[in-house]
C-alpha cells in the first residue's frame, strides 16, 4: 500500500531538483548578462559583486575568473585578483595574458621571485605582442629583475625601450639603477639619490640607443657630478667592452681605483685581459676574484686561463678542473682544458676534452637549426 506514496514522494523530489537546476541556470545567465552590463559601463565594484556571485554558482567558468581578477586588478586589490587569475589558469593553462597578469599581481603583493617567473612565461606565452603590454612587462620585467640582483639581464630588458625610442623619468631612473647594480625600486630612492641615478640612466640610454656622442658627453658630464659613485666606471666599461675593450680596461681599472673591493670589476678587468692575451696582468684580478666569489665558475675559469697561460700549468689545471666542477656544461672550459692539458702533456686528455667541445658545438648547431 505504501508504494504509490514512496513513486509520489521520488516523482515530486526529482520535479522539484529539475525546477532547481532550471532556476539556478536562469540566475547565473541573469548574472552573467547584468556583470557584462555593469562592467561595460565602468561600474566595477557591482560587476565585481556580480562576477563573485555567478561563479559561486558555477566555479568552472573561466571569462568570471578572468573578468573578476582583471576587475580586482584594476582597483588595486592585487591579492584577490592573483586568486582569481589563478583559478582562470586552472581551468585555461598556457594563457599568457593571464599569466602575465598574475606576475603583475605578484609584483605588487611583493612575491618578486614568482612574479618574474610569470612575467617572463607570459611574455614567453605572447604576452607582449602589443606595444602597450610589450612596454608594462618588459618595464617591471627589468624592475624584479633589477631588484633580484640580475643587473645585466635588466639591461636587455630595458633596451626595448632604447631601440623603440621610448623614454620616461621612471624609465631613466630603472636603467640607472640597473647600471649602478643597485637592488632596488625607483620609489625607494631619496631625492639626492635620484638625481644621480637618473643621469646615469639618462648616460645609458644614450648608450642604448647608438649615439656615441651624446654617450661620451653624457658620462663625462656624470663623472664630472659625481667622480666618486661606485659602479659607475665599472659600467661605462661594461657598455664599452664590446666596441672598445681597451677603453673598457681603463675604466674597470678606474673603478677598482675607487672601490678597491668591487668583485665585478675585478672579474671583467681578467677577463678583459685575458681576451686581449695579457694573462700576467690578468694573474692577480683573477686570484683577488678566486678569493671572493671561490664558487663562481667564471672566476675558477679566469683563474685557471691566466695561470695556465703565464706557465702555471698545474695550477691552472686544478683551477680549471674545479670551474667544470661547478658548471660541467661549460664550452669555455672545455676548450681551456684541452689548451692545458695539451700544453702539460697530457694527450689523451686533451683529445677528450677536444672531442666533447666538438660534441658541444654540434649540439648547439642542431638546436639552433631544428624548427
């Protein structure tokens, strides 16, 4: 007899769940139609609220989770927006717009390391294809990587800018900063500091963009203010390194005048040398280099050159056994190695060393050539 009333009670649950899921797909088009509505009309705070709510009800939505982190970011509420973009790239991985977006995000909640990653994946992803983007990231690329202690890779950074021609006071003040190795943002400088690094930025930009002149008379104009700003002749030299090495020599050994202790100059000045086959006076930067940064395979390798080239074979040897230690996958040492080994009479070992820098040089042929 109970039957009739247990088919009843089933029948009417499963009209009444049909009448809820119906009623629930009505309230998230209708929120879906009123958040497009609202931000489209620049009423952000109520197309925040809508795009909250209608992926309440529906989570795998990925335009909300775009719109509201979008939305989120541009009123500065970053963590929530990286949450949200988050949760976009769960559902739609590899987008890089969106992966760019939550580097910036990450940049302003003060996850530097992560937010250079996804800025750098996101420009990698296409990111930057429009030269309004191409000039926010690669701008805060150069700014974490600056901030990091990368100074060099914040450089190619900013040439961008140089080789578009674009220029800005805060531009000027993040290659300065880059160039003078000094790791931090342009708001954390006080006003003396930013005078002098926006004039060295002002130097490298000129330098950037290929006008001599105004480079040289920029620089002589800056070390005219400030003789004594540490870094700065370490930096003309870097920048002149590659047109004039002879003049870069100069102005690496201008700076260890000033700043005696400065690893970096030290590390260029043997190179420097080593390049223009003066291995003695390259001898004594390199061991001042070895006795600072030991673990650094390119001082170990500067080392073990210098010494192996002014007849210090088994030292040199030794030195440069340890560069491949730390950095194995090392063209440079490979070919120093076989140079010293046959040098010292070690003929085997020179033919391996000769055999694995034609391996090497192969490899990198077919990676360069394969689509």
């Amino acid at each position: 007899m109970r039957a009739p009333v247990l088919l009843l009670s089933y029948s009417f649950l499963v009209l009444m769940s049909t009448a809820g899921t119906a009623q629930t797909v009505d309230t998230f088009d209708k929120l879906v139609s009123e958040a497009a509505a609202a931000r489209e009309q620049n009423e952000t705070a109520r197309a925040i609220q809508l795009y909250s709510q209608a992926i309440q009800l529906n989570p795998k939505w990925p335009d909300g989770w775009w719109f509201l982190g979008s939305l989120q970011y541009d009123v500065g509420s970053y963590a929530p927006a990286r949450d949200a973009i988050t949760h976009f790239l769960e559902l739609t991985p590899n987008a890089g717009p969106a992966t760019a977006l939550r580097g910036l995000c990450e940049f302003e909640t003060g996850e530097y390391p992560q937010a250079l990653a996804d800025i750098q994946k996101g420009i990698s992803l296409g990111a930057a294809s429009q030269p309004r983007n191409a000039q926010i990231l690669r701008y805060h690329e150069g700014l974490l990587l600056t901030k990091l202690g990368r100074f060099e890779d914040a450089l190619k950074s900013y040439a961008y800018f140089a080789e578009n021609q674009i220029t800005s006071p805060d531009l000027l003040l993040a290659i300065g900063l880059a160039g003078l190795r000094i790791a931090a943002f342009p708001q954390e400088l006080t006003p003396e500091q930013r005078d002098l690094v926006a004039n060295m930025g002002n130097a490298a930009f000129q330098h950037m963009t290929g006008d001599e002149k105004a480079t040289r008379q920029a620089f002589e104009e800056f070390f005219r203010r400030f003789p004594t700003t540490v870094n700065a002749h370490y930096f003309y030299g870097y920048l002149l390194y590659s047109s004039d090495p002879e003049a870069a020599i100069i102005e690496f050994k201008r700076e260890l005048e000033l700043s005696p202790s400065n690893d970096s100059a030290q590390i260029m000045t043997a190179w420097a040398l080593l390049m223009r086959n003066r291995p003695a006076e390259a001898l004594g930067y390199a061991e001042s280099a070895v006795q600072k940064k030991p673990n650094l395979q390119e001082v170990q390798l500067a080392l073990g050159r210098a010494l192996s080239e002014t007849g210090k074979l088994k030292e040199g040897i030794e030195h440069l056994e340890l560069a491949l230690q730390i950095g194995p996958g090392n063209l440079e040492t490979h070919i120093a190695l076989a140079e010293a080994y046959s040098m010292s009479g070690q003929k085997e070992a020179a033919q391996r060393e000769r055999q694995l820098c034609l391996q090497m040089t192969k490899d990198s042929t077919t990676q360069v050539a394969s689509p």
